[in-house]
C-alpha cells in the first residue's frame, strides 16, 4: 500500500460551509423568500418612479435573485473581509447589500435598470424594511440575527482534536446579583428561570470589595489579581501621571502587572479566546480585547456578520432604533419627574445603540464561532446593561429590558454548546453590582474638585493633568481597539512608562538637591462612587498628620459635606475612617477587621457589615489615594451619592454595588462559604474574587483543560492592518 500523505489543515474560513438541505433549512429559506419579498416590495415603493414592468412577479423574481445571489456572492465577501481587516469589515456591512442586490438587478429582464446610488438606497431600505418585519414577526429584532448565528454554527468545523468538555464564561456587565434574582422572580429572563428551577445551576452572590469596577473586577476574575487596580480612574505617583482604563495605553501599563500576577497562567491560558474584555487572560486567541486585541483575518465570525443582510445593516437599522428609544424614554421620565434622573442626551444616545446592538451582535457572532472552533475556555463581556443602567437606574424598567435580550444571547449560547464537538458548560458572572442615587454636584451644586480644592486652600491649585477617559466611552474603546497594531502599542507604552519613571525620579532628585519643590498640586480621581485624592508633589501616601499638618480643614471639612460618607487616611495606628459625626480607627488581624478606638457614630454603619474588611483591603492596593471618599450613603432608600454625573454607580460601597454574580451548574464542587475558608479570612463566609478565580481555573483541571505550566507563548492576535 502505497504511503498516505497527510492532508494540510486549511482555515476555516477556507473550508466550505453549504448547508445541509433539511426540514428547518427548508422553511428558513421559504421565511427568508418572504422576507426578502416583502422588504423589496416596500422599498421599490418608497422609492420614486416605476422599476418593474410586472409587479409581483417582478418583486419575486428579484427577491430569489437576491436569495440566489447571496448565497453565491457571500463567502467569497466574507473570505474578502477577514483579509481586509478593520476597513474592510466597515466597507463590507455598508456595501455587501448593495452589491449583492446590483448583481440580482444585472440578471433580471424584468426590472428596470437601477443607477448606483438608487441601488444602494434600495438595499438600505430592503435591511431597513427586513428588520421592521422580522420584528413584527418575532416580537424582537433578535430571533433572525440569532437563528442564522446558530445555524452557521451548526455547520461550521471544529478545529481537530477540540472534542471534549469546554467552558464559556459569559459576563454580564455590572448586573448585581440581587437584581438578577428579582427578574428570574418577575419573568425577565426566562432562560436563566429554566436553569435555576429545574435544578441545574445554581445562583450564588460574591462580594467585589473596593473597588467595585471593571478593571478590578475583570483582574481578579482572569488574571487572579486583587491589588494592582484601586478605582477606574488613579494617579500613579512614580509615572506622574493619571491612569485611565478606557485608554489603551494605559491598559497597556496595566497588562504586564496582571501577567506578572498570573505568571502567564491566567484564565485563559490553554486555547482560551478573550472576546470584548479589557485585560487578555493570558488568552492564546484575542478579540476586542482592549489591552491587547485584534481582529483576527482567519476567522468568519467578523466577516459573516458584516456581510449577512441580519448582520452589520440590520444592527445598524437596530441601532437607529434605539436612538428613538432612548430618547423617548428619556423623555418619559422628564415628564413624570422620575428621580433620581441625570441627563441622557449627548454621547449617550450613541453609546446605547453601540453597546445593546452592534457590539452585543459582534460579541455574538465571535464567541459562537470560537465555540464552533473547539477553543477551550471562552471569555466574553457584555456592557448592555450596566451601560444603560448608569443613565437610566439599575432597577427601571429599561435596564431590565436590556436583561431580557441578554437572556435570549444565553438561550443562543445553550443552543450553540449543544451542536457543537466540545460539551461546554456555560458560567455566568458579573464584575460588580450598581447602585441608584443622586449625583455629587445634584446634591451640593458644586463639583467634588471644586469643593477639595476650597478646603485645602487657595494655594493650592488643581495639578496639571489630562484626567480623559470615561467608563461610557469603554465600549467605543472596544471596537476601536481592533484597529491598532496593539502589541506594539504595549512595547510602545511599556518603555515609555519607564522612561518617565526614571525622568521623573531624575528630576525629583535634582530638586531635592537645590531645595526647589514641586508647587503644591491636588487630583481628584473620581470612580462612580468612590474618589481618590492625591498631592501629586509628594511621594509615596501621605498619613493623616501629614495631611492635617498641610490642609488642616481638608478631612473634616470634608466629613461634614452632605455629599460625602466617610474619609479615609492613614495613620500609624491603622486605618481612620472619619464622618460627620464620628471617626473609627481599623486594624486588620487574624480574625479579621478590629476597631481599637473611636469616637461619636459609626460612619461604617450605613454601608453594613464589610464595609470595613473592604477598606482594609483598598488599603493594600496599589495606587490609592492620599485620601479616599465615599459618596454619602441613604440607609432608608439604599441609594448612594456618585462622584460623577451617573445616576447608576459603583465603585465603592453601599447597596448593591459590591454583589456581583455568579451562576454556576449545580454539578460543580464549590463551598458555600469563602474558598479562603480560614478563620482570618476578613469577609467571613461570602466569596471574593480570588475565590471565583479559583472555582473557575479548578473547573478547568477536573475537565482537564489546564496544560502543565510551561514557556509562555505569544498570544496569536493579528491586529487589524
């Protein structure tokens, strides 16, 4: 017998994907036929003058045109885009339409030829029109788009060898887990009901600490690092500079010291996809990942949803959509004096369609194609909700539509794991919780910066600064960041970052030698409802005596604000928490948070009982602030007062910002407790981060998914030209 030579792996994109003829198969095209039909009727109508000599017949003749067309034309458009990049994706989702239709109109006696421009008007307004009646049909804009995710991942190929068990884990972005529980009661989100009352999974809570953010939460979570991030917005005194998690250079400082945490050995470090997340998880395969993304030429996912008539047009249809919502809801709750409220207008109009359409339909159509693809772990993040809850309110009923949609994704996720080679478990966690309350400057009329500066003396003048970046703008930063060549934008601001750090340490030195100090200059980092204060001319953090001995009316001044909790400083005795009308000194030890001296009311009190573990725990993060704030807390409502203009926060403690999500197959071997499980563990019994990292990466070696530790790899992103 003759020698077989092996035949080469050829990317999937590569691989034909022509369905299989079935039943369902059958009706989708008998249902896309009269889609596409109705849809074309309605824009040859809209449009001006006569276009077909045969009425119906003509309409249906074109739209099996299109149908035909489409099918042909498309792969090769898909392979087309992939190869492109970021340019080509954009210029695919506007054009594909149109080509696709100016072909159909080629072939077709009988209808009159079209100029180019009345052809790209025709194939917008059939997307247009297509949207309108699938949401007619389905009660939602969602069935179509998710259906075709699910069938092309019904058909798509595994990567060989990707038999086995896997693990998706799906975030859902600032969802707290007692909102998740009250919307499994009213009916919200039926998928997770299912899950929970048959028995399945099982709905746990575990508590973020300070700060409760994104950046904080997704460390601990991918990367099992609780100390590199103090808020989502800090100074860093050796860099001299504010750091900011919306901008990717400054993710790209923060990538390396989480790697340095996880050794390389993050969550996703086995075959693991990172899918629109700040931080890689040390993951092999990278999308939209902001620290370090890319996407990437060889998969469909990107390109399939620019070029699919439910793809890149109907989000942007959507999209519009949601404009019209937003700002009729927005107006609704002007005319009903609903409050709290904050102004929805400006770029929040954008950012809502951006985040509960295009971004959430991208996110879909990647993770389902690198579940297809037989990865081991999978990591995605979706913003929807916390998005429209910062500007809405957690608990108002267009946050829990948004929950609704997301409880669709996860029914689509359930569908996809179970028509694929790789048996994968799906996980669903949050990074943090939110709370509703009024704004800092609603409640005083000022500013907090206005209001620091004041009480530390008129010498004292702001710093220098470019604070930038917003929390809003971090989906934006997503998508953008496809299109940079990032792992050469980390070497980039790796080396810059030192190079500052030694200027800046030089110049520091020659100061001190001639007896010339910076002037004095205060930042205020604001982090929803936690804030930072920094003398950014002197090194290293000040302790309470310094601060009194340099601004003697700043920490009292501002314990006394009505739109301030509790101030926190450093002293040599511990940690002094100050309020309006008290102070106590915290002292950690092995059974945990001690108090060993005070006077006057608790200041902890309205922000219950771990309030104090978690500053104990800030404190030994990096970066923290000369002095800390809370925004004043309302017991009686919950509701917490916001550093920024937010009516739905988090970042620091008091109501439900700190619960997050976890929701787990009940088949899985976790405590109820804190893994930490020691007496000295100073949150008790509940879970922490470190603790759901650890459940996870556990998880993953009983599905034996874990590959020995061995020399890191670099990870295979290939950013956008």
């Amino acid at each position: 017998m003759s020698a077989q030579h092996p035949r080469r792996s050829r990317p999937s994109w590569l691989r034909p994907s022509w369905p299989r003829p079935t039943w369902r198969w059958v009706v989708d095209v008998l249902r896309g036929f009269v889609v596409s039909f109705l849809a074309l009727t309605i824009s040859l109508w809209v449009l001006p003058g006569p276009q077909v000599t045969q009425g119906a017949e003509s309409v249906a003749m074109l739209a099996v045109g299109v149908l035909v067309v489409g099918a042909l034309l498309r792969p090769l458009l898909v392979r087309l885009t992939v190869m492109t990049g970021l340019v080509g994706l954009l210029l695919a989702g506007l054009l594909t339409q149109a080509v696709v239709m100016w072909v159909a109109l080629a072939v077709m006696p009988s209808v009159d030829p079209f100029s180019w421009p009345e052809v790209l008007l025709a194939s917008w307004g059939a997307t247009v029109a297509a949207a309108a009646v699938n949401w007619v049909v389905d009660a939602s804009g969602d069935e179509a788009f998710l259906g075709q995710v699910l069938r092309r991942a019904a058909r798509g190929s595994t990567t060989p060898g990707s038999a086995g068990a896997g693990l998706l884990v799906v975030q859902l972005d600032g969802l707290p887990e007692p909102l998740l529980r009250q919307a499994v009661v009213s009916g919200a989100v039926p998928t997770v009901s299912r899950w929970l009352r048959s028995g399945e999974y099982r709905l746990r809570r575990w508590h973020t600490g300070i700060p409760s953010t994104t950046p904080a939460g997704q460390g601990v979570l991918l990367h099992g690092d609780a100390t590199s991030v103090p808020g989502y917005r800090w100074w860093d005194k050796e860099l001299g500079r504010m750091l900011v998690v919306s901008k990717q250079s400054d993710l790209a400082v923060l990538q390396p010291r989480l790697e340095a945490t996880s050794g390389g050995r993050g969550l996703l470090a086995d075959d693991g996809a990172s899918v629109s997340v700040l931080f890689s998880g040390d993951a092999a395969h990278r999308y939209l990942t902001v620290s370090d993304s890319g996407i990437p030429r060889t998969g469909r996912a990107a390109g399939a949803f620019a070029t699919s008539g439910t793809g890149f047009l109907r989000s942007v249809t959507l999209f519009v959509g949601q404009l019209v919502t937003e700002l009729w809801q927005a107006r609704r709750q002007r005319v009903r004096d609903v409050q709290p409220r904050v102004s929805r207008l400006g770029a929040f109009l954008f950012l809502r369609g951006l985040t509960t359409v295009v971004l959430r339909d991208l996110n879909v159509s990647i993770v389902a194609e690198e579940m297809t693809a037989g990865r081991r772990v999978v990591f995605v993040d979706f913003v929807d909700y916390d998005e429209v809850a910062h500007h809405a309110g957690p608990s108002r009923p267009e946050s829990t539509r948004v929950l609704e949609n997301l409880d669709r994704v996860l029914q689509l996720f359930d569908a996809v794991a179970a028509r694929t080679d790789r048996a994968y478990e799906v996980v669903v966690v949050s990074d943090h919780g939110q709370v509703q309350g009024p704004t800092f400057e609603q409640v005083t009329g000022r500013s907090l910066e206005a209001v620091v500066l004041d009480l530390a003396g008129a010498a004292c003048p702001p710093a220098s600064r470019e604070q930038g970046g917003d929390e809003r703008m971090l989906p934006a930063s997503m998508l953008l960041s496809g299109g940079s060549r990032s792992q050469q934008a980390a070497a980039r601001a790796a080396t810059g970052a030192a190079r500052l750090r030694d200027q800046r340490a030089a110049r520091q030195a020659e100061r001190q030698a001639s007896g010339s100090l910076d002037a004095p200059a205060l930042v205020v980092a604001a982090s929803g409802a936690l804030a930072h204060v920094y003398r950014t001319d002197l090194p290293g953090r000040l302790t309470h005596d310094d601060l009194a001995g340099l601004h003697p009316a700043l920490v009292d001044g501002l314990a006394a604000h009505p739109g301030v909790g509790l101030v926190v400083t450093r002293t040599g005795d511990g940690l002094r928490v100050t309020g309006a009308d008290g102070w106590r000194l915290l002292e950690g030890g092995v059974l945990g948070p001690h108090v060993h001296g005070g006077a006057g009311a608790d200041p902890l009190a309205p922000y219950g009982p771990l309030a104090a573990a978690d500053l104990l725990e800030l404190e030994a993060k990096d970066g923290v602030g000369d002095l800390v704030l809370l925004g004043a807390c309302d017991p009686v409502l919950g509701e917490v007062i916001a550093f920024e203009e937010l009516v739905g926060s988090h970042g620091g403690v008091g109501g439900d910002q700190t619960e997050a999500v976890l929701l787990h197959p009940s088949s899985w071997d976790l405590p109820d407790g804190s893994l930490a499980g020691a007496p000295g563990n100073s949150r008790g019994a509940a879970l922490s981060g470190t603790d759901v990292h650890a459940a996870l990466v556990r998880r993953l070696e009983q599905l034996g998914l874990r590959e020995e530790r061995q020399e890191r790899r670099s990870p295979a992103t290939e950013p956008v030209a």
